[in-house]
C-alpha cells in the first residue's frame, strides 16, 4: 500500500494546525502596497453635511504607497499635492486582517487591509471632521 495517502492525511492536520500568517497573502505587511481609493465619505460636525464619491472630489489622493519597512504612507509620483504621513502602530489581527494606525498632526487615522484580497479601508479624524475612504491594495 502507498504511503501517498498516509503523507497527504498527515500534511492536511499540520497545516490546519498551523498559523494563520504562515498562509498570509501578499498584504500582511512584509512587502511595499500601492492602494487605490475607490469611494470616500467626508462630514462635517458645524454643518452636518457629508459629501460622498469619489476621493478626488474631498482632496483625497487616488493612489497611496504604503513602505512598511519604512513606516510611511505616501503619494505616488502622478499626484499634484505630494503627502505622507508616519505608521505608528501596525498589528495582526486574529481574524486575518492587517490594522495601521497613526496621525499626521492635523489628523488621527487607522487603516485595516484584508491580508488574503487587500481589500483596504480608512477612516481619519480631525477636529469636527471625519473621512471614510473604501479602496483596494496590490504589490508595488
């Protein structure tokens, strides 16, 4: 008799046993992303108003890199208006998901990215402001 199916049945247990990041896709943090934003949202305390699509239409960069050894989020070249802010935390969570966080003086924010589809959403604060921005991320 094979020893095949004994090998197979024996690899199936250790990798359902094994960790989750040891199966992570290509957005768990060790490899540059640029991230695309796709819809946003900006509201206003004072005036309890939001304006929502596009990015561009509330100053929001279309394209983003995210350098991870380097803890920065920037502009990509193409955009007008060149920012970049600081990564001050970046975490694992158990459910899959990578969660940055940090702020750039004006603005507290907080990203999470699906570690298996790069599926990316942010949401910044700012004194009686608050943005939502839905998006997606790929390799650099």
């Amino acid at each position: 008799m094979s020893k095949l199916p004994y090998f197979s049945l024996l690899l199936s247990c250790l990798s359902a046993l094994a960790p989750a990041t040891l199966f992570a896709g290509d957005f768990d943090g060790s490899k540059p992303l640029i991230c695309a934003a796709i819809f946003s949202t900006e509201c206003h305390a004072e005036t309890q108003e939001c304006v929502s699509g596009a990015p561009w239409k509330i100053n929001f960069p279309v394209f983003s890199e995210i350098d991870f050894k380097a803890k920065l989020i920037s502009t990509v070249d193409a955009y007008k208006n060149e920012r970049q802010t600081r990564i001050e935390s970046m975490d694992h969570l158990p459910d899959g998901r990578l969660s940055l966080h940090g702020d750039d003086g004006v603005y507290s924010w907080s990203m999470l990215i699906a570690e298996d589809t790069g599926s990316a959403t942010l949401a910044a604060a700012g004194e009686e402001v608050g943005f939502i921005i839905f998006g997606a991320c790929t390799v650099r």
